[in-house]
DNA sequence: TCGTTTTTCTAGAACGATTTAGAAGAACGA
DNA sequence: TCGTTCTTCTAAATCGTTCTAGAAAAACGA
C-alpha cells in the first residue's frame, strides 16, 4: 500500500518511469491507449499520483503562493478589513489554481532559520501590512522570491499596491479640521501596548510606517491641532476600548478620536457607548477602511477598496499578462453620523 | 547569485555537505566554531538556507497542514463562522510553527489531476464543511493525508470535531415549537440555486450532511409543523436575502425563517427590513452559529464554539499529545429578540 | 599507557519526481 | 525505393536536501 511510487508504476506497466510522468502531465506525448493503461494501473495499485514535494524540487514550481501577515496570524482574521484583502487575492488564487500558504509571523527564532518564512515552499508572497524593516521580508529578498507589499516600501523596485496614506489621510484631517477640531487623538497598533496598558507615543515611536503616514497625513491639513497618539494594543477592537477608555477617562478628553483602522475605532465607539456617549455630538469619532460594520454602526472612515488590493496583488503575483508593478488605489472619504461639530469651548 | 546550494557553501567552507546541513538542522552535532564559519560564509555567498521542496522530500514533511472548504475560498472569507474557525486553526498551527495552506476546491479537472487537493505539498488536512461523498476527500485518502473533517462522517475511523446536529437543531424546533410556530421555512445552501433563482427542494436534495441533519432535528421537535425548505444559493448573506425575497413575496408565508447559518439569517432580516416587516413580531427569523454580527442584529440562534472547534481540529492535526480522535462540541440555543409568538390565524 | 567512550565530521545512498536529448519505428512524399 | 518527418517512448542526469553508518580524532578513566 505505502511506498507506491512512478516507479513501482512504471514497473507494472512495463514502461519507463518518464512515460508516467508524461501520462500525468503531458498527455500529448503518448498514446491514449498506453496513458489510460497507465492511469488504471496507477489507480489499481493505490499511486496517489505524483509526490508535491518531488515534483515542486524537481520542475521548481510549489504551487502556492504565501501571505504574511503582521503580528500573529489568528488576530488577522479579526479584521474584516484584512480577511477582505484575502478573499481579492484567494479569488485570483484560484482562477490560476494556486494555493495561498498563510504563515505564522512568529518572533521565534527569526535568525536561527526554523521559521515559516525561511522554511515554506512557496513561488511568491503577498504582504500584508508588514513593516519596512521586518527581517521576514529580508528573508524572502534573500530567498529570491517575488514578492508584493500592500505598503509602499523605500526600494523601488519592489513591487506594491498601496493607497496615498498621506493624502488619505489629509482628506480626513480637512473633514475634522472643518468641523473645527483642534484636538484629536489618534488610535494606533503598537505592540508595547499589547500588554494591557495603553500607551502614549511619538510619531517616531510609532513604528509602522503605514500609520506614521496617515498621522503625517492628518498633521498636513489640521496644523494647528494638538494630535496625540495612543495605544491600547495590537490591531483589534479590544485594543479600541482600551485606548479609547485610557483617552475618556481622563481629565484632558480630545474632541475627536481618529482609529487608525475601523475595529480600533469601533472598539472606540463601544467604550463611548458604555459611558453613555453619543458619537458625532458627544465626540467625533472615525476610521480608516470602511468594512462592512462600519456602516452598520455609522461611522466616518476613510474607504479602501481592500478586495480590489487583494485582486491586484494577487494578479501581479501569477498573472504574466501583469506588466503594472505598483498601484495605487484609490480612497474614499465616507461621512456618516459618528463626526459632528467640535462643541465650543 | 543564483544556484547557491548546500554544496556550493560546502564547497566554499571546505567541508562535507552534510556538515553544512547539520550546521542548519542540529547545532549540537558540530562544533561551534565551524557552525558559525558555515552559517557566515553562506550569508556571505547569499545563501537563503536548506530549499524548502528538497527538505520536504528528503524528510517528508512539509510543514504545512491544508484548509479545505466548500465552493470558493472566496466565499469561506464571506462567513464570519468560516473565519472564525480558520482563527481557531491559525492559533494552533502557530504554535506549531505550521503553516496553514488554503487550498482552492475548484471543480476543473477534479479527476486529472492537476487540482490543488491533489498537488499540494502538506502534512495533514483539515476538512471544514465538505460533504461526505466530495471527489476532494477520495484524493486526501488516497494519498494518505490524515486528515479531520468538521462533519461526523460514515466512517468509523475518520477523525472528526462537531457538533451534535440534530439535537442543536432540535433545540431550536422546540423553542418554535413553543412559541406556536408551525409553519416554517428553512434557508439552505445550494448550489443549484447559485444561478440566482431561488429553488425549493427536498429534504433529500439537501445535499450537505449537516443541513440534512439539522432540518431532521427541527422536524424531531416540530413533528406538526409544516417545514419548506428553500435556498437562494450558496452560503451568504446575498443568498439569504434572495431566499427570504423569494418566501416573503410569495402568497404562502410561513410564520417563521430559520437561516441553517445566520449569515442567510441576516440576508432574511434584511429582506424582512426592506418590506417594513420586524423580525419577532411580524415574522420570527432565526439561524445557526451566532456570529458577532448575529448578537448585534438581536437574531436568535444556536451557538457554536466555533474557535474552539478550530482549535481542536488543529489539536488533533498537530498535537501529538492529543489522542481523542472525534470530538463532540457543545451548542447552545441563545434567544434574542427575532424570535416571537407565532401570529394568530 | 592502553582500551573505551565521546565528539566531530564525512561518504554515499536515498527521497520521488521531471527533463533533455535522442532512439526506434511508423508514416509520408516524391 | 530512399530520405525525411512524426509519433511514441526511454536512459540517464538532475533537482537540493537529509539520513545512515561509520571513520578519525580527541578526551577519558584507571
């Protein structure tokens, strides 16, 4: 049962072990009659059909592209936004019958060479919001695989799709800045903050260049705002309530909150809520991304076509007829009822 | 550049080819000064470390466990449940260092041979929501892939985590049931109705075990009742919206919609809320798995631990501590608000 | 000092396929 | 009939590792 191989078939068949291999992947190079004997035998003997691994050493092809994500792979599916970027690029996936290899981003052993990145067999790589300087990206760059980044990195001849953070997020600060805001705190993902405690910062120690973008973005059309950034964690709604409760339950309350992402912003709005809060009277609240419970919950956020994101990634990554090597991709600024006038003073 | 291997680095250091393989895959069996001689001359020579095809076929592992799903991966990112359940698995695989990969279950050429199920280099599988008889399942046996379904399937010896269809069912019939209801309509995937015409079937054309087995638990305790069964395509909120359009405009309303997933059940409350009907008054809408958007929108339902269950799956897939091959998980009937008496006649 | 164990390293055979170049025979054209 | 072209199949090399068994050298114990 166990060990049938090309050759076990081939032996039984009475014919080169080439010969198998042509019946399953160049069927214009035998006879029918002899291929359809290969192929019963095969079945007869329980021959699975030729092994991914020696196949994928031999012709140099995995079959498979990888995604990286930032910080653990089980926190991306908590973003509607990220899961949204994945279901664009698994729908290229599969028109070219390639499989998406999501691997663990784990700080284990980066260097000594046991993880995922170094080890995965894969043809490409998709980013995702990935910081420049990641030694993971270093590790594929040495690996020679092609690779895509949803940021737009220094090098440039790397390959992304992207949007304009800055101006994105200058659309956004117009918004506020019209509204006659002046002082606003801004949401980030900071892992230090990933502890429990929320965290204040610097734009230099804000890390991801994404976010320290869009901040500049902001500071471009409200200069004369006081713009103050703080933590509560990782990029997740939990980590929205606690910075959003550390920024309320103080004596120095902004008059708006910017998240940086929609779930940080929403988790921002339930600890408005419990404090019984209103958005867009009480304090202006807004986002980045617009997924879908966005719009349920009435909130302004700055909209991505992040389906579209995953498509173009994912057509730069196998589809051949793709010259374009950078996109950019347009936003959208969506005002809904969580952005109000700043109460005067 | 390219064409650097072990041996070229062999070559360079002056030693043997398996010396540098050990200086990768077992410190402990060289000495620390040529290990650190080996890994600074392959740096040097822009060495990316042991090629990730050549290992797996040399040890036979690849590193890898593969995610199958119905229909389109597309899709599977559509259904928060689905998402859920991949969040579960990531955590598991992380810690294992393994990477997930997500195979498309395109129906091209399923017998030839050149479909992902049948190409992809991995480990071990993990089946969510597949059914029983899928041609995909036969080629994961025939390779020998160990493999754990989230359906209890046929065979005693399948490796499985779920949960108790009928009887999570029956819990829901039996609240219908209480509130008066008796006529009832029962939102199901299918595939045949994916064209975008709704159909009404048999309980034998169902086709998905879990379905089948769920509307049998709702018919154990509402024997009286009157159960259609209607789908408006595959798994998604759009289907559920079009399998409610089709009931709801029709002369013959039931009193109540049961969505086999709330993700349907949503689409249902959406079509209800375009027709001015409340869901719980006019009309009891109800689903399966509680999603979070299912407690935001007040639907009742039959939760499922559905992290926990991807979790498990992983367990099973990985952990070799793990013995418990199939695993029973507890559901529980969450009432809320789109359930209500059954109108008078 | 002489076995004995331990450490450090190596030779050579797998792993299971695909690929290249080419042989043998059939079919073809003139 | 003979040279040419197709079709059909094969031998042998190769992909880049890891593994098994064992050799050489060093360290050790008495």
């Amino acid at each position: 049962m166990a060990g049938v191989t090309l050759k076990t078939v081939a032996k039984a068949v009475g014919v080169s072990p080439s010969t198998v291999s042509n019946a399953y992947n160049k069927p214009d190079q035998l006879s029918t009659a002899l291929r359809e004997r290969i192929l019963a035998t095969a079945r007869e003997l329980g021959y699975a059909g030729p092994d991914a691994s020696a196949r994928a050493l031999r012709s140099g092809k995995a079959g498979a592209v990888g995604v990286l994500f930032t910080d653990k792979l089980a926190y991306a599916f908590s973003d509607p936004y990220a899961v949204g970027f994945l279901a664009g690029l698994a729908e290229v996936a599969e028109e070219f019958a390639t499989s998406l290899l999501l691997m663990p981003l784990s700080s284990t052993d980066i260097a000594g060479g046991s993880n995922a990145v170094q080890q995965a067999a894969i043809d490409a790589a998709a980013i995702f919001c990935v910081p420049g300087g990641h030694p993971a990206l270093d590790i594929l760059a040495n690996r020679g695989i092609p690779a895509v980044s949803t940021d737009r990195g220094d090098h440039p001849d790397l390959s992304w799709v992207a949007i304009d953070e800055v101006e994105a997020a200058a659309q956004l600060g117009e918004h506020l800045a019209r509204l006659g805001h002046r002082d606003v705190v801004v949401l980030v993902d900071n892992a230090e903050a990933a502890g429990g405690r929320p965290v204040e910062l610097t734009l230099d120690e804000v890390g991801y260049t994404d976010c320290e973008l869009r901040i500049r973005g902001l500071q471009k059309t409200m200069p004369d705002a006081r713009l103050r950034i703080v933590s509560g964690g990782h990029n997740a709604f939990a980590s929205g309530v606690r910075g959003a409760e550390y920024v309320l339950d103080s004596q120095d309350r902004p008059t708006a909150i910017v998240g940086l992402s929609d779930v940080q912003a929403l988790g921002a709005m339930e600890a408005m809520k419990v404090r019984g809060l209103t958005p867009g009277r009480d304090l202006t609240l807004a986002g980045f991304d617009d997924i879908p419970a966005a719009e349920a919950a009435g909130l302004t956020t700055v909209r991505q076509p992040i389906k579209d994101k995953g498509r173009a990634v994912g057509r730069i990554l196998l589809d051949p007829s793709t010259t374009e090597r950078q996109l950019l991709m347009p936003t959208q600024l969506i005002v809904r009822s969580s952005s109000g006038p700043a109460p005067k003073r």
